[in-house]
C-alpha cells in the first residue's frame, strides 16, 4: 500500500514556464561561462549551486566560491523578476491529485532543487499551504536547505519519509520530470514515475530506472496502486 507520494516542484506540480532554467543559464553565462542545451539538461532538477558549479566547470570558467555566491544571488534574483512577470501556477489537474491522494489517506510532499528562499514564496504565490488538516494542500516540503545534498542523492525523498512518519521505502512512490529525479528515486528505493510535462521525452526518462512514465502527476491517482480493492461478498 501506497503511503506517501513525493512530488517535484517546476515542471511536475508548478508551471513555472520554464523560467527557472533561463535564470539558471543566464545567471551562468554572466560569468563568462557558455551553457549547452545539454549540460543545462543535465543538470535540471539538482540543487542549483551544484548546478551553477557545474555549468561555470563545463563552460570554461572557475566555480571560484566568492563567484559561485554571487551566481547563486543572482540566480535568486532573476528568477524573482522572471516569477513577477510571468507568474507560475499549478499544472492541470495537479491540486485535484493532491486531494484525492489525502481524502485516499496517502501523505503528499513536495520535494525540490530549489533552497527555502526560493520555494517558499513560490509555494505562497500559488496559495499552496503545508500542515495537517483539509484545509492545507501539503503534508511535507522539503527543499536543499533541509539536506546535504540535493538530487540524485536520495536525502530529499527519505527527509520527506521522516517529515510524514512513512518508514517502508516500498510504500512511497517519487514522481518528477527529470532524469535526476528518476535517479534520486532509485537511490532512495522508492518507485519513481517520469512524467513528461517537464520536457524531457517518453525515451529520454525511459534511460533512468522507473516504474511508470505518465503524461502529466495528475495521471498518479489512476496507478494500479491506488485502485480500489475488490469487495468480496
């Protein structure tokens, strides 16, 4: 039985349009650093220091920590101005998922790349409220602020377990769009499920351990996992 479903953020639950990955390139490509479609790509879905690290590294530049710092704010702070302008907001479906998952008795969390700064207004903008009791959407969020190591590592998906009393790994599914989520899913044991609202194509997720590929996380309460038993008579 399926206890806790833990989801990704931008490109699983939130339509952020695709801003964070723009801010994410052009906070990079400021310091002199090129950024391939590629190496961006592969680093979706990670904690974005490590991330911006990772891009200066491949883009010819030094991640000098005092750089790396000012990239990270800059990150922040473009992101902000692109969030104003074009403001997310929830996939279709997605917060109607989340209610039946919890009105089914199954926890709903939140993991993601981002730090609390960043999450946290982003989750008020959206009217997406944690705690217990119907009148809040989410059990649990957990963002890199709250672990040592973001994506692939598996610290996320089991701080989320913590968050929510869930102690089985094989009562938790991780759904996210990008190939480290599918990773940090494998690492963690938990069943991962690919969805393709992220951008990443049905054959690109398929390269990444996973037990389902589905066109959107609101496909999630239609698993064979959450179909009613039959009633005997």
């Amino acid at each position: 039985m399926i206890e806790l479903v833990a989801f990704d953020m931008a490109g699983t639950t939130i339509d952020d349009h695709g801003l964070v990955y723009v801010a994410l390139a052009d906070s990079v490509t400021e310091t002199g650093a090129t950024v391939a479609d590629d190496d961006l790509q592969q680093w979706m879905g990670t904690d974005k220091v490590t991330a911006i690290v990772a891009l200066m590294r491949l883009g010819g530049v030094h991640p000098d920590e005092t750089v790396v710092a000012h990239t990270f704010t800059r990150f922040k702070r473009l992101l902000a101005e692109a969030y104003r302008a074009h403001p997310p907001v929830g996939l279709p479906g997605v917060e109607e998922a989340f209610r039946e998952l919890t009105a089914r008795g199954v926890a709903v969390a939140l993991t993601t790349g981002f730090s609390d700064d960043v999450a946290d207004p982003l989750l008020d903008s959206l009217g997406w409220s944690v705690g217990p009791g119907p009148e809040h959407l989410l059990d649990a969020v957990v963002t890199t602020s709250a672990v040592s190591h973001g994506r692939p590592a598996p610290y996320l998906i089991h701080h989320a377990m913590e968050k929510t009393g869930v102690t089985d790994v094989a009562a938790v599914l991780a759904v996210g769009d990008t190939a480290v989520d599918l990773m940090a899913a494998h690492n963690a044991g938990v069943a991962g499920v690919g969805v393709l609202s992220g951008g990443l194509t049905r054959s690109q997720l398929a390269q990444h351990p996973h037990r389902y590929i589905l066109d959107s996380a609101a496909e999630v309460v239609d698993l064979p996992e959450f179909a009613a038993p039959p009633e005997f008579v």
